[in-house]
C-alpha cells in the first residue's frame, strides 16, 4: 500500500494513501468485507460435539459432527457442547490435586447424614454424568455463575437424593453390605430429579467412595462390626458342625435301618424255609410214619453223634459190662492227669 507523508506541529508523519479508493476501489473493499462475513458464517462441530444455533439468542437447530454453515453473527450464533464427555460432580469433598498423590478437601456439611435407625453416618459420593439433550441443557437448568461447582443442579439433586436413600437403610447396610443397592437407588432417583427438572442430564454411575461413621464414635463402631464379625463367625462354625453332625447321624440311622431290615428279611426266609421243610416232612410223615420216624432219629443222631467222644464196649463171659469209669482223662485235660 502506498503512503503519503504528512506534517503535523513541525513533525512528518508517513500515513496509508486512501486515495485509490475514489471512485470503483470503494465497491472493491465492501465486497471484500462482505465476502469476509460470509465466510465466517462456516463452522465445525467436532465428533464429541453437537452444534445448537441460535438466532438472535433464540434456538432454530441442532446440528452433528463435521462442517457447517449459519448466517453469520450477529444473525446466527452457535454453541458446541460435548456431549459424550462424561463428568462428574463431587459430593462430600473437593478434588484439590489430582497428584499423584492426590489430595483432597473434606466438605463435612455435605457428608454427614443420619441413617434410618438415627445413626450419623460419614458418606462421601461422586456422581458421573453426560449430556443427553443439549437444548434442554443449554436453555433450562445450567448456571454459570457458581464457579466451585461447574453443575450446581446435579450436585445439589445428587446431595438430596443421597440423604433421601441413606435415610431409607440402617447403618449397617449403609457400612456394610449395602452399599452396591444404596448406589442403583441413588442413581434412580438423582435420574428422576433430573428429569423433572428438563435438565437434558443422563446420569452414567454412583459411586460410594468412604461410607464411615464420625469420627468421635469410630472406636465404639468399630467394637460393634468386631463383635458382629464374631457372631457371624460363631454363627458359621456352629452351622458347620451342624451340617457335619446330621448328615452322619442321618447316615448312620440309614445303615442301622438298612441292616435291621435286612436281618428281618433274613429271619422270615428262614422261618419261611422252616416252615415249608416242616410241611414237607409233616407230609411225609402222614404217608409213611415208621420210615419217618426212623429217618428223622438217624438223621438227629448223625447232628449229635460227630460232637460226642464214643466208647464201643464189649461185655464179658456173665454178659457183665466192664466198668470203665476214670480210665481216661476229661475231654481237654493235659496228659500228666493234671
């Protein structure tokens, strides 16, 4: 551009010469301002955004990822927030330092809550979320003014909802085993706080950081989890050796039954064949009772005889039998006659 010297107060100063604008050069500049505005009406929406354009502060579209064009400001203006960004909200303390080693800020008057058996309980929380409408996140609920909490309506729904659930369990549950169930409830009703209030908000997870009751009764809290572990203990062994003793009883019961009706079916088949040998004989005996008779006293004789120690005698000239008593030593005794 060319310039032209001017003299100011006995001073030179070198300036732009305009001059070529007289005439065509004026169109030349305004239709290069023109073509300038109407190049900055193009804007990009990246992947985890979504583009809400307004005009004159009133909302007309949503748009998705990739270029775009809208009439340029101050017709049209856009705003682009990301919607797949999750994030979170802190509820009993406060993230100074990410670290390592992270440190961190109590906030007490958020984290002391009273159970449902009026025990006071230390819970710390933090809660994960996303946009899902951005037209209702952007026009509805979202305030810029508070500065410590990017998401006051979260955090104060989030703190609410909390208080609501641990109010609605014991102490135990809430130190204890129930605190995966405390975290679903949380969720489901901090959503539907949410959705009341057209937020445009989807919460993602509860998570439960320190449940702990207050310091000044942390040692008579931690007596009472000690003596209930005990008992659960107690509880545990006494089942155990319950479940050992009445299976073997059971067992044993089982075999004494087994072996009582297997000697009575052996008793009956016995008596049963006794009484079927007795027809048998008794039969016999009717047809024929001298035959009988001999061969039922043979037959008893040949059960007796083979247990007893025999003699065969022979008597003398007169038919007299000798006597034979104490010639021989008892059955068993030892052979020096003692």
């Amino acid at each position: 551009m060319q310039k032209k010297t001017v003299s100011i107060g006995g001073e030179s100063f070198e300036i732009p010469d305009f001059s070529f604008l007289k005439g065509g050069g004026t169109w030349v500049v305004v239709i290069i301002l023109v073509g300038i505005w109407l190049l900055s009406g193009i804007f990009i929406v990246k992947a985890d955004e979504k583009g809400v354009v307004k005009r004159f502060g009133q909302y007309v579209r949503t748009t998705g990822p990739g270029i775009h064009y809208r009439i340029p400001f101050p017709v049209e203006t856009v705003l682009k927030p990301q919607v797949t960004k999750v994030k979170r909200s802190e509820i009993g303390f406060r993230t100074v330092d990410p670290g390592p080693p992270a440190r961190y800020a109590e906030r007490t008057n958020e984290s002391i809550m009273l159970t449902g058996g009026l025990n006071i309980v230390d819970c710390e929380m933090i809660v994960q979320f996303r946009i899902d409408d951005p037209i209702k996140h952007l026009f509805k609920v979202r305030d810029k003014r508070v500065r410590d909490i990017r998401y006051p309506t979260v955090h104060r729904a989030a703190e609410a909802a909390l208080r609501q659930v641990i109010g609605k369990h014991d102490v135990d549950e809430a130190l204890t085993v129930g605190k995966v169930r405390i975290q679903e409830e949380v969720k489901v009703q901090l959503q539907e706080i949410l959705n009341s209030y057209e937020s445009g908000l989807y919460v993602v997870a509860i998570q439960l950081q320190d449940v702990d009751p207050p310091r000044e009764v942390s040692d008579a809290f931690k007596d009472v989890a000690s003596a209930k572990e005990d008992r659960e203990k107690s509880i545990k062994q006494a089942e155990g050796y319950y479940n050992d003793l009445i299976p073997r009883t059971r067992g044993k019961r089982a075999q004494m039954i087994k072996e009582a009706e297997a000697w009575a079916a052996e008793r009956i088949a016995k008596a049963e064949g006794d009484a079927e040998n007795f027809n048998r004989i008794l039969n016999e005996y009717r047809r024929s009772k001298n035959v009988t008779r001999k061969r039922l006293l043979l037959e008893t004789m040949e059960e007796i005889l083979p247990g007893l120690q025999k003699y065969i005698l022979k008597a003398d000239k007169n038919g007299n039998l000798m006597n034979v008593l104490g010639l021989q030593a008892p059955i068993g005794a030892s052979k020096g006659g003692k």
